[in-house]
C-alpha cells in the first residue's frame, strides 16, 4: 500500500471541531450532553457519513462508524476514542482517536484497499468523568463493566440523572442494549497522544502500548466540628480541614513508598463548608486518583489508606468515611495488535518505542471484551487537559499512517 494522510484536511476538521465549545478559544469545553457536545456529535457524524460509513447509536451515544468488510459475519476491527473535553482543555486529547481514526480509513478507501473484516470507528461517550465523576462512562457500559442499574444511579452535580440528560440529548434508546458482547470485535486499537513528555523528550514519533495502568477512584468524607476562628483554642478543635491535610499528605507519602516506580496518588479535589474565612472547617470532601500499573500494588496501597484515614480520624476526633467508587484491574495490550503496531513503524522507518501508559483510556475497558491496544503520538511538553495542548500536523499524521497499516494489517485484505 501507498497511503496518503491527507494532514490538512485533517488538522482543518480537528480546528473546526475545536469550535464546537462551551467556552471562546483557545478552550475546549464540552461536557457530556451539553449543547457544545451534542454540537460536535452532530459535526462528526456528518464525516462519518460523508465517509460512506454506516452510522448508529445507542442509549448513551455511543456512536459506531462501519466500513463494510467483505465478510460483514467476521467480527469487525475497532478503534476510535471520544471528543467530550473537560472544563478549560485543549483540542487533541481523544479527538485525534477520532478524527484520526476517520482519516485512517478514508486513506485506506483511497488506496482501493478493501477490508475482509468489517472496520468500525467509534465515538466513546463521556471518557471524561465531569458530569458524572466516573470515567469512561460509554466504554464501562459497553464492556459490561458497568451495569445498568448502577448508571441510573449516576447523578450530575445538579442532581440530575443520567436518563433525564440522556433524554434532554434525544437519545432515546434503552439502557439494556448498550453491553457489547465478548466477541464484537476481533481487536481494538485506539490512537491517542501521549499526554506525557517520554516520546518528545527521546526523540520518537511513535509509543507502541504494551499495558494500562489500573485506576481507583474514593470519595473521603471528614465530620469534625465547626466553630469561631477567633474563641475556639487550639488544643479544643476538630478541624475537618485539618484532617483532610494530614490525610492528604499520608497519601501522599504511601504513595511515594510504595516500592512501585507507576504508583502515583493525586487529590484533585477539596470541597470546605462553610468555607468562610472566620469558621473552623466542619467538614470537607476530597478526591483521591490512586493508580499504579501492577494492580495488586495499587489494592496494597488503598488498603494502607483507609488504615490511615482511620488513624487519623482517631488523632483528631473527626469522622471519617471512605467510598470506593471504582478500583479497575490493569489490562495487557493484545499481542497481535503490538505486532501490527510494531511492524507498520518499521514498514514506514518511523522511530518507535513500547511503552505503558499511566493515564487510562477506554480501550482500558475495551479490554474486557476484545484484545486491546494502543498508539501514541508525542504531544509538545506532555501537557494535556489545558488549552495549550498541541501536536503538530505532521505528528498526528505519522500516528494516523501507523494506525491505517495497524488496521490494514488487523483486518485482512478482501
């Protein structure tokens, strides 16, 4: 095959996407179901469509592209990622899965290839955990891993549920049907940018996945008592807020001596009531992100946290509650599909190399039901998840090159 990326058409979608934002440039905001995000849906199905691709969704919006193979009976290849984007993000994270995925199928029907499998692009609903606080929503659903008793559960922070947004959204469709089952797919193979500085800082254009690290997720609620800043002496308070900063900084060093150089533990959020300047702290909530490759460490590790919170609760006479909202198994990369990836650098001489990934990403449950694997591309600095992310045209290209001969290769000659 002699295939062309066309990097201008490309970057031109990837730019007009960008627009469809609940704030001005140079932000990305799109939160699941808001108007900028059904917007963008609408944008990307029209490519899709423009693409001859067979375009369905189902009761979240998860929205399946296929190119017909010659054999429609073959379980077909997938890729794909999401364009929902956090509040104050940038325009590439997920999207150059997408719009990528969709130009690595336009270059392969431009070559006159023709897939004896069936190739399918996906669109992920809601990888990004703002509306809801979990993650990979429509891929969790998909994969089983979530169940649909659990998702009505799931409510905004206005309290809103998911069947109300979903509905608001016009997808009607119901929650049963989501589940794909095991065997859908013969490989998945998502293309992402790294989010991470390993491939600029070495001088590669490509990072070949071999692992995805394993996610935990808990809600820490503190109760202590509140009171006057100025009459409530020291040694007589039960400072919520206090707590939390003890506890913060226990994770902090468990973390840090795990005996695991991929465990990394993050609060990213801290909510203080009543939040004035002259009131001692009641209580406060924080998030703790707890994630490390060998998922065996990581449940050692969450373990010594509810130990310490439990010891610190005691010292300072709060209380303390701890609730897991997800503690998700590593997955191994499909050795087939790093094979693809390996060999399709080295058909096109593009400087390589296998790597983990820390970050997690739907394919992380696409592993559930399908072998999985992943393709990165560089990103400037490693920033991601701020408005100044960026890869260039001619990176998204080499990336979007390996994933067409990945796919190719996946998918068999007709």
């Amino acid at each position: 095959m002699d295939l062309y990326i066309d990097q201008r058409r490309l970057q031109m979608e990837i730019d007009a996407l960008a627009g469809y934002s609940s704030e001005p440039a140079p932000v990305v905001t799109r939160v699941v179901y808001s108007l900028a995000d059904r917007e963008a849906r609408g944008y990307v199905k029209g490519l899709f469509r423009e693409a001859g691709l067979m375009v369905r969704e189902d009761g979240i919006g998860n929205t399946f592209a296929r190119w017909l193979g010659s054999d429609p009976e073959l379980a077909a290849v997938g890729t794909g990622s999401h364009i929902d984007a956090i509040p104050n993000a940038g325009k590439y994270d997920g999207v150059v899965g997408v719009l990528g995925g969709l130009e690595a199928i336009r270059a392969l029907q431009r070559d006159g290839f023709q897939p004896r499998r069936s190739i399918e692009l996906l669109l992920f609903t809601a990888e990004e955990p703002t509306r809801f606080g979990i993650g990979c929503l429509g891929s969790r659903m998909l994969s089983g891993t979530l169940t649909v008793k659990a998702a009505e559960r799931l409510r905004d922070a206005e309290g809103a549920t998911l069947d109300e947004l979903r509905g608001m959204a016009g997808l009607l469709g119901s929650l049963d049907s989501v589940a794909l089952p095991v065997g859908h797919y013969s490989q998945f193979v998502e293309l992402h940018i790294e989010q991470g500085p390993m491939l600029e800082r070495e001088g590669l254009s490509i990072g070949v996945l071999e692992s995805i690290a394993a996610p935990a997720a808990v809600n820490i609620s503190i109760e202590g008592e509140g009171g006057h800043a100025g009459t409530v002496l020291m040694p007589d308070r039960r400072d919520a807020f206090l707590a939390a900063a003890e506890l913060a900084l226990a994770i902090e060093s468990l973390a840090k001596h795990s005996g695991g150089a991929d465990t990394v533990a993050t609060i990213g959020k801290c909510d203080v009531f009543p939040g004035a300047v002259n009131s001692i702290p009641s209580r406060v909530k924080i998030t703790l992100d707890l994630r490390d490759t060998d998922g065996e460490g990581r449940d050692a590790v969450l373990h010594a946290v509810f130990g310490a919170a439990d010891g610190v609760a005691a010292r300072r006479g709060v209380k303390i509650d701890c609730e897991l909202l997800n503690a998700d198994d590593p997955a191994a990369c499909g050795e087939e599909i790093v094979r693809a990836a390996t060999a399709a650098c080295e058909k096109h001489r593009v400087p390589f190399r296998t790597m983990v990934s820390r970050a997690y990403h739907d394919s992380l449950f696409m592993a559930r039901i399908s072998p999985m694997g992943m393709i990165f591309i560089p990103c400037r600095k490693g920033v991601s998840h701020r408005p100044d992310e960026y890869s260039s045209p001619e990176q998204i290209a080499t990336g979007v090159l390996v994933l067409a001969e990945t796919l190719a290769a996946l998918a068999g000659a007709a």
